[in-house]
C-alpha cells in the first residue's frame, strides 16, 4: 500500500471546477471560524470546501458546490486550524511503531510529522530506516522523514549495532518519503570540517532537501562555524540566547516540549520581549513517550504550553503549522487552510484551550472527541528486527562490581549529573566509600551505579559508573535498551544482584524497560522491535509505561519523567559526562575520561 495523498497536478482540474462553482465538493466545512496562518487572522462565517482529499475553495460561502454526495460538516461558529504539524521528533521515543505513534497522535490533531529515526538506524542501519520510512508512506496522515546523519553519533566514542554512510545518505535521498537530513549531532565533526559529515550535507543538499541540525554546547562561541556547514535548524536550545543566536545565523529555531525536555518557556521570550520575527521559530517535541502521547497530548501540548508561557495564540498555531512547512519546503502542501493544500484541519471550540473536537486529514474524518477513526495499513516488522539484544551470556552481580585501588577505604569519583528537565547533564566528583575492595554507591547522597551492557555484538562487554540525581534510596535497579543513541544497555541501580536480574529479563524478553527491587520485579515494557518500539496497541504501552514511572518512584526517584534522563545517560554528544561502550565520556572535550580521579 502507498500514500494515497494525489498530487496537486492530477487534481488540479477538479479543484478548480469546485472553486469556480462547476463542480460539487467532496466535503464542505460549514460556518467555521477559519484561522488564516499566512495573513494570522480570524475570519469568522467561513465556508471550507473539500475535493480530492485538498482544499479547493475556503471563502463565504460554498452552498453552490454541495451536491447529494457532499458530506457537510456544520462548525457551528467554532475555529477552524490547520493540522498541526511535529518540526522534529523520534518515533522510537514512543516505544511504538509509527502505525501505533500516528493512532496515538492523530486524535490530537497531529496531521504531519518529520521524523528523524536515528534510533532504529543505530540498531538495524539502512535496512531498519528503509522498514521506518516504508512504513511511515502508508500512514493515513503525513509522516516525512529525515535521513539520519550520525550512526554513531560520535565515531571512536561509541560502537552502534550499525553505521549510516554516505552512500547510505546518497541513496536514501532518492526514496519518495525522505523530505532530508536527520539532526548533525557531530557538531565538533562540522565544525572541524569532517569529510564524512561534509559529504552527507552535500548529498541532501545536492537533493533540494533541508539538512537538520543539533548543536549542544552552551558555549556559542563555535556556532557560526556550524552554521556555516549547512545546518538549516536546531532544537538543542535552552536558554533565549540560544534561540537569538540559531536565527541571527538564519537557522529556524525549534523550541523543544517533550516528555522531558522544557524548553520553550526559556526560549520564547525571544519572540515576546525581543520582538524576533516569529516565522523563523518551530514548535515540537523531540522524545514523547507512549504515556504523555496518550495521557497528555502532542503537538496541542506543545501549542498550548507555549500559549500558557504568554505566546500570542496565532503566533503559537503558526509555529506549529506554516512555519514547519515552509522550512521544509512544503508551504505549499501543508500547513495552511489554503486551496490546493492538503485537506489537514481541526475544528476546535477554543484557540487558547485547544480542545481537539474534529480532525481531518487529506479530507477525511480521522478522529472524533478523542477517538481516532481512521484506517491503517497492516504493517509487520520482520523477524530480523526481532532480535536485537544479542549479550553473551547472562550476567552475575560480579559483572557490575568497581574494584578499587589496593588498600583504599574511600575514592574520589566522577558521577554523571542528572538535570531535572533538560538533556544535558553535569559532570560531578564525589568521594564514595570502598568495602572489600569495592567502590560503593552512596544512596544518601543520591549517588547510585550505572553500567552499559553491549547488545549488539555480544561481546561480554560492560562498562560501570556511577549517576547521581534520580534518588533511589532501595535495593533495586532499573534496564532499559532504549540508551540514546547507540541503544546498548542501561542499568541504573543501587544493588548489583538487581542489576543483573535486570539486564537478564531484558535479554529474555528481548528489549525493553524493566524495574527490580529486592529480587522481584515490579513493572516491564516489552519493546520486541530492535529493542526500542511496540506494535501494541498505544493505550497498552502506554499502561505499561506509567505502570514503570510509579515503580522508578517506589524505589525513591522522583524526577520529571525520570525515564527520559534514564535513555539519555549514553548520548555522548550533549555535555557535560556520559558512558559508553567504551568508557566514561567528557563530551565537553570529545574524548575518554577515568572514572578515579587523582588524587
């Protein structure tokens, strides 16, 4: 099954038949209060008339185009918005396919989505893209996605179960559903001029196609020099001289409100106080997994937030809607509530609330009062991608001891920093105690293990640390295969007989998330799918996941989706200090560090 959206040029003639009033619609939206995102304004008594799956008329008044067969919609005077539209996001964040991701989102009035699966690239290479994008062309709403850049994302500091080349890049720029380049996380690679990031740019660029980008040092003395490599926008921002500097540098900023990530608070005053021209500014989420998707919301998250931190409603529907389509060259398909554009649109009761009543997507009815309508196709991910968590053997708790040097009571120590909220982390010292020759954790202090179990290769391989800020305070441990980007295993603990029981469910079962106290184990999430996606339904998952928040809070966390902090502690390209494969990380330096320090 293929798209099924028709090209403007193939309907051309039957929209214009319905727009001069020779032909009747396909579906007419009655008395609407019709939002326009090119002249942001509100024209109540509007009249939208539908063919072909695209707008053909939106005026006063289309009583001449409604036929036997017309379907009429009366609005009853509430607003009519585009479909909202997703800048920047990862569909494995969601631990569902993108079939289960579109149901999910689409009764929130998300009609178009660019993804970014480096994720599953990381895992399954070209071969897991190729099944996410084919996938993705079959959805009853608009899923474009971006060709990643960066597996992995930092060559020599990692080791993925699979590499993008640019080759790979080249190819992928030739298939019907890639609209360009994933975020360039090797920010210090184009900066520096690396051949093989330069060369990925040049093959999206030589396609006409808009090259992501992803700078996450807080120091922006380099950024022009980014800038300069190709990267169209960036979602890494934190702070409002980050939005002013990305577009200074004609970037598109993309103000970020994921599960974890709350970034737009701190970014939009660039817009409200500064006075910085809004079409340059994205919204979008980045990581949402499956329990705020079906708990919370989407992109009507997103607008509304941003509303919330003093955004000007129309202001907030165009950063989410035109803005997206225009930096992706789409302005004309999407994005607006215009003739010739693609049929995506909400009727709402309240621009500031933005409950999401209707939504229609390639003019059909999607979903009603919260309940998605809308046909999917039967997509199945094959066996190979099924079995993905490859460990050599299953582990013991010796596997996750830390010797200390000969004769020591106590060692200073580099711990991992968790900050509530935000991606980046912090690189700390801390002096731990040391019992039979072990450095332990010190719960007291918040100070727990960490360890990265390969599951590619099965190489026997696991590198142990520590982390200090999710607060468990009981013998327990938390595993998980979703460890951005590289996807080895994670295991967060205070007891090492836990951890290994963890990390050896998640080798029974396959890939996932699983949470252990005191030998018994209180929630799974079963992710089958390279480890890192479900083909349940959403509302499953979604139960499955918060039944994992509660328990990470019985164990004593009480971050902020503490989850999100979890997957991201091996994501060795956002500062300050990560683990990987290969060791303990200073990303502020791009190299290796001990975990002892000197004394």
């Amino acid at each position: 099954m293929k798209n099924t959206v028709p090209s403007w040029p193939a309907v051309a003639a039957d929209l214009i038949a319905v727009a001069a009033r020779r032909a009747p619609a396909d579906m007419v939206i009655r008395n609407c209060q019709w939002v326009n995102v090119h002249s942001r304004e509100v024209l109540p008594g509007a009249d939208i008339a539908i063919k072909s799956g695209r707008f053909a008329s939106c005026g006063p008044d289309a009583s001449a185009v409604i036929g036997p067969d017309t379907r009429v919609i009366d609005a009853g005077g509430r607003y009519l918005i585009p479909g909202l539209c997703d800048g920047h996001m990862h569909i494995e964040s969601g631990m569902l396919t993108v079939t289960r991701f579109a149901e999910a989102v689409i009764p929130h009035g998300t009609t178009s989505m660019f993804v970014d699966p480096h994720e599953v690239a990381n895992v399954l290479g070209l071969q897991g893209v190729r099944h996410m994008h084919d996938e993705a062309w079959q959805q009853p709403v608009n899923v474009f996605v971006q060709m990643p850049s960066c597996c992995p994302s930092a060559p020599g500091l990692e080791t993925p179960g699979a590499e993008i080349s640019p080759e790979d890049v080249a190819e992928a720029m030739s298939w019907p559903n890639i609209i360009g380049l994933g975020e360039m996380m090797n920010y210090p690679g184009v900066i520096h001029g690396d051949a093989k990031m330069l060369a990925e740019i040049a093959a999206t660029q030589n396609a006409g196609k808009t090259v992501g980008g992803h700078y996450a040092d807080p120091d922006l003395t380099d950024f022009p020099a980014y800038a300069a490599g190709g990267p169209a926008d960036d979602h890494e921002g934190t702070s409002e001289s980050d939005a002013v500097m990305r577009v200074r540098q004609g970037m598109r900023a993309m103000l970020r409100l994921g599960s974890a990530w709350y970034d737009v608070e701190a970014q939009i005053t660039a817009v409200t106080e500064k006075g910085l021209d809004p079409r340059n500014f994205i919204l979008c989420t980045d990581d949402c997994h499956s329990a705020t998707l079906v708990n919370d919301g989407h992109m009507n998250r997103v607008v509304r937030h941003a509303i919330a931190c003093g955004l000007d409603p129309l202001i907030a529907l165009q950063m989410a809607t035109i803005n997206t389509a225009t930096h992706f060259g789409l302005e004309r398909e999407i994005g607006s509530i215009t003739p010739g554009r693609r049929a995506d649109c909400i009727l709402t009761s309240d621009l500031t609330g933005l409950p999401i009543e209707t939504v229609v997507a390639r003019g059909r009815v999607v979903a009603e009062n919260g309940t998605c309508t809308a046909d999917f196709a039967d997509y199945r991910w094959p066996d190979s991608s099924r079995r993905t968590v490859k460990m050599k053997s299953d582990l013991t708790a010796a596997a996750f001891e830390i010797r200390a040097p000969e004769g020591r009571n106590q060692v200073r120590a580099r711990v991992i920093g968790v900050i509530e909220n935000q991606a980046p982390t912090k690189a700390l010292t801390e002096d731990l105690p040391v019992i039979d020759g072990l450095v332990q954790p010190d719960p007291a202090s918040g100070t727990c293990q960490i360890a990265l179990v390969e599951r590619h290769r099965a190489t026997g391989a696991v590198v142990n640390a520590f982390v200090s800020g999710f607060g468990y305070n009981v013998n327990c441990a938390v595993a998980s295969t979703v460890a951005h980007d590289s996807h080895h295993m994670i295991v967060v603990g205070t007891s090492r007989a836990d951890m290994a029981l963890a990390a050896n469910r998640l080798r029974e079962v396959g890939g996932g998330i699983t949470v252990w106290r005191d030998g018994a184990e209180l929630a799974l999430v079963e992710l089958p799918v390279a480890g890192l996606m479900s083909d349940a339904p959403a509302a499953e998952v979604a139960a499955r996941a918060t039944e994992m928040v509660e328990a990470m809070k019985a164990c004593g966390c009480s971050l902020n989706n503490a989850f999100m902090q979890h997957s991201l502690l091996a994501l060795v390209v956002i500062p300050e200090l990560r683990i990987s494969d290969i060791g303990l990380i200073d990303v502020t330096r791009f190299e290796q560090t001990d975990l002892l320090v000197d004394e």
